[in-house]
C-alpha cells in the first residue's frame, strides 16, 4: 500500500497589527503542492512560487483574506467550538475502541468454548455406554 502525500494548506500570516496578510511561503512548501482554502479554485494544487503568486493578486482570493480579517471574531470562536468538538470526538472514540476491543475478547473467548463444546460433543457421540441387557428391566 503506497502513503498519500497531501499537499500543505495555506494560511496567511499576521502583522503587526493583526490583520491577516498574505506572504508568499518559501519554495520548500511547493514540494508536494500548495493548496489554498479561499474557495476561488478549489481542490487546485499549485505546484509552484510564480502560480500561487499570481493566484493571491486575485479577486476572489483578495476578498477571501478581506472577509476573514472582518470575521476575525467569528473565526476564533468557531475554533474554539471546533476544538471542544475534535476532543468530544475523541473521547467517544477512545470510549469505542475499548468497547470494541472488550467485544473482539468476549469473542474470543466465546470462540474457544464453542470449540472445546464441539470436541466433547464429538467425543461423547464415538463413546458408547455399555448396558447389562441381560438384567434389563
């Protein structure tokens, strides 16, 4: 089975006045793609510095980077939502995996008695009961 390499996400960074801006990342990041969530292409993975520098002097992309620094509120609370929920989830996965594993046990076990039933019963059906047919009543 090969790995997948997914592409890194594009995040822009923050000045210091804490509005987002963008920043054109280093050619390193371009190595198994770039991918940016502003929504004007999506699922497009730029492949190099020169495409996704062309890409971010866009309309929608220039709109996107506006939206999030008027949204920049919204954004923090629904990422604290976000995270609250991923740990939720996480503990409802742990809780499962236990079950699951307490399952496959039981199983198991259940398995093996099944198996250990079968070979008595194999060994009382070739065992025969000797009777007295002479002072049978």
């Amino acid at each position: 089975m090969d790995l997948a390499v997914e592409p890194d996400t594009y995040s822009p960074i923050n000045n210091e006045n804490g509005d987002y801006i963008d920043q054109l990342p280093p050619s390193s990041h371009f190595k198994n793609g770039l991918r940016c969530t502003c929504g004007s292409r999506k699922e497009h993975v730029f492949d190099s510095r020169q495409s996704f520098s062309s890409h971010i002097k866009t309309k929608t992309h220039q709109k996107w980077l506006a939206d999030i620094n008027l949204n920049r509120l919204n954004y923090f609370s629904e990422n604290i939502k976000l995270n609250d929920t991923v740990y939720s989830q996480k503990l409802i996965i742990a809780k499962l995996q236990r079950e699951n594993e307490n399952l496959q046990r039981e199983k198991l076990e259940d398995t093996q008695l099944i198996t250990e039933l079968k070979k008595k019963l194999e060994l009382k059906e070739t065992y025969t009961i000797p009777v007295d047919l002479i002072n049978f009543d």
